[in-house]
C-alpha cells in the first residue's frame, strides 16, 4: 500500500503508531543512517520478509520499487499476499507512474486528507469548525498552542517546500516566482481559471503557467475542480474552477492571521467554499466525483457531487446563518433535476428551504455524505 499526501498530513504518526501495534520495522528516507541500511536493499528487506516494513518518504528512493516487486512475489508463492510493506511519501507523477508500473496488481494508493470536522472529537461544533477553516487541517498546524505558533508553522511548510521538495518533482523553478503564483492562486480562491491572465501577471509564457499549476495540483496542493459537462442545449462554462485545497494555507499565503483578519478579508466567501468543498470530497465515497456546474445564463451550483450509483447532490455554499438560495442555483437544479439539493451554512440546525431544498451544517452534509456509501 503506498500512502500519499503533502507532507506532516500525519503520514509519519500514522507509521510510527502502526509501529508500536505490530511486528514491524520503520525507515525513514531523509535519515542517512536509515538509507545506509538500504545500500544492498534486497539482502536488508529479504531479512525482513515476515515483518511489516513502513518506508517513510519512499519518493526519495524510487529505485526500490523493482527491488520490492520481486520480494513481494517471492513472498506470494510462500503464501502471503498482503500486509508487507506500507509505502509513505508525498505524491508526484514520477512515483504514482513508478509505483503503478512497478507494482501493478500489488499496490493499493490511498490519499491521506488533513483533518476533517468529522474527526473533531470532543470540541463544540461551531467553535472547532472555524478553529479548523482558519488553520487548516494539517494536524500540528491545527493543534499548534497560539494563533502565532500555528501561522509559523504554516510560513515554515511553504518555505520548505519551495525551497526543497518542489525542486525535487520537476524542473527548477525560483522559490520567488512560484511562491508569487501560490499567492495570486490564493487571492483567485475558487475562480474559474485563467491561465493566460495568470501568465501575464507572472510574466511568464502561458505552457509555464500551466506546468505550475500542474505540478501543484500533482502535490495535492491545489484542486483543479471540473466544470459539469452534460448536453442539455446550455452554453455551459466549461474551464475548472481552481482552489488552494487547505484553507490554512489560504490565509498564510495572504498574510491572514486571525479570524478577525479572516472575516474582514475578500477572500473570506471563496475560503469558506473551498474549505467546505475539500472536507465534503475528502468524505465522499470512493468513486464519487466532484464538479462545479454553470451556464452562460447565470444558473449556477457550487458543487455537483457524482456518487457512483450515478445519483447527483447539487450544494449551495453560503457563508451566512440566514441561507437563502439564488435564483442561479434553482435554475441550474432544473436543469439537472439532481437526487438531492442542500446549502451548507455555518450554522448547526438542519431545516427545510423549500422546493425540496435543505439547509445543513457542513459537519451534517459530512456525515451523511459519509454514509451514503454505506
């Protein structure tokens, strides 16, 4: 199984606490006296065949993947299938390709999401969700002792990765250019995108801009979230909405540093949207997909939600304990006739709106988006 995810997404808690309930060995790939036991890695991991090996950062070492391939057929016709080696690292297509042609029929991927309102066990709903919106969901950000300690945490993840991981998945790029364009992304929370006009701001050609955008997308950093295509004789907006996926990162890439800078801010509607937008996909069913939906004519969803039984949820977002959906968002929903039609709000209740239309706290939609799939 190989895990993916930015970095600190608690890939490393995860490891060292499956660790400590079993029989296993753990390497970490930034240490050198870790990877001095990998110099001959087939006789150091043949050693091992009966223990589960937990190899931190394995993008590090892309060179071990054919290595693993034959230990673990080695270990098939012995009998045992599953439960050899749990593969961390954050994600980039070089490793997914690798991984997936190395180990194709041996590995399973999953995607490790920062925390989600479901997660916050013992705190008040109201409090914790907005505690979590404006730090984001990577957990020693979140959990960091003052407002100060959690923003330099978050200063520190983007300078680490600017100045030494991102150089790592593609072509050099000047930390200063590429920090200039996560911060124009941020201010651009949930615009539709426009590479051309991103590239002219940048001053840079319009296929570097999109590499930028791609290589952030690549890292789990940005979502590209699709426009819904279907025909049903609509001029349709047919470019991808693009969102900064952790509000955390949102507000330290926009100098926000607390929730009175946060309500007072512009970005404050398009960061509420993303952040509920990431924490309803990070629950959402495996195979479910989610679009954004709207026409020239103005009728418009936030978030069209795909379950793998073809149903569609149509949701409204609204930063407001008094929701009221627009006339864009009944249009659209005549015009997909979704399964179900919800608005997300800040609030705690759930209540009906009319025309079939419920209003719903984002920790409400998150669990019954949850259960859907159960």
């Amino acid at each position: 199984m190989v895990l993916l995810g930015p970095r600190q997404v608690g890939k490393t808690t995860l490891a060292l606490a499956l660790g400590e309930q079993a029989d296993s060995v753990y390497l970490d790939l930034e240490s050198e006296r870790d990877r001095a036991r990998l110099i001959e890695p087939e006789w150091y991991l043949a050693e091992h065949l009966e223990r589960l090996v937990i190899l931190d950062e394995i993008h590090r070492a892309p060179g071990l993947f054919p290595v693993l391939r034959g230990l673990i057929d080695r270990a098939r016709r012995a009998g045992r299938r599953h439960g050899m080696y749990l593969l961390l690292g954050s994600a980039s297509l070089d490793m997914l390709r690798q991984s997936g042609e190395t180990l194709a029929g041996r590995v399973s991927h999953v995607e490790l999401h920062p925390l989600s309102p479901l997660e916050l066990v013992g705190l008040p709903e109201g409090s914790s969700q907005d505690h979590l919106w404006l730090r984001g969901g990577f957990p020693d950000c979140f959990l960091a002792r003052s407002e100060p300690q959690s923003v330099r945490w978050r200063q520190d993840f983007i300078r680490t990765y600017l100045e030494r991981d991102i150089p790592q998945f593609g072509p050099r790029i000047a930390a200063e250019i590429l920090r200039r364009f996560w911060v124009m992304l941020a201010h651009n929370q949930g615009g539709v995108l426009n590479t051309a006009q991103l590239a002219r701001n940048l001053g840079v050609d319009v296929k570097t801009a999109a590499g930028y955008i791609d290589l952030l997308v690549d890292l789990l950093l940005v979502r590209r979230l699709p426009a819904w295509h279907a025909n049903i004789g609509k001029r349709l907006v047919k470019s991808p909405k693009v969102y900064v996926r952790d509000s955390g990162l949102v507000h330290a890439l926009l100098a926000i540093d607390d929730r009175d800078a946060l309500f007072s801010h512009t970005v404050v509607g398009a960061s509420w949207e993303g952040f509920v937008i990431e924490n309803l996909l990070a629950v959402a069913p495996e195979g479910a997909t989610g679009y954004f939906y709207r026409t020239s004519g103005g009728a418009e969803i936030d978030l069209v939600v795909s379950l793998p039984d073809r149903r569609l949820w149509a949701i409204e977002i609204k930063r407001s304990l008094a929701p009221r959906p627009k006339r864009g968002f009944h249009s659209a929903c005549a015009d997909l006739k979704p399964d179900r039609r919800y608005v997300v709000y800040p609030g705690a209740d759930r209540y009906p709106l009319g025309e079939g239309i419920e209003a719903i706290s984002l920790h409400g939609l998150a669990r019954v988006l949850a259960d859907s799939g159960r």
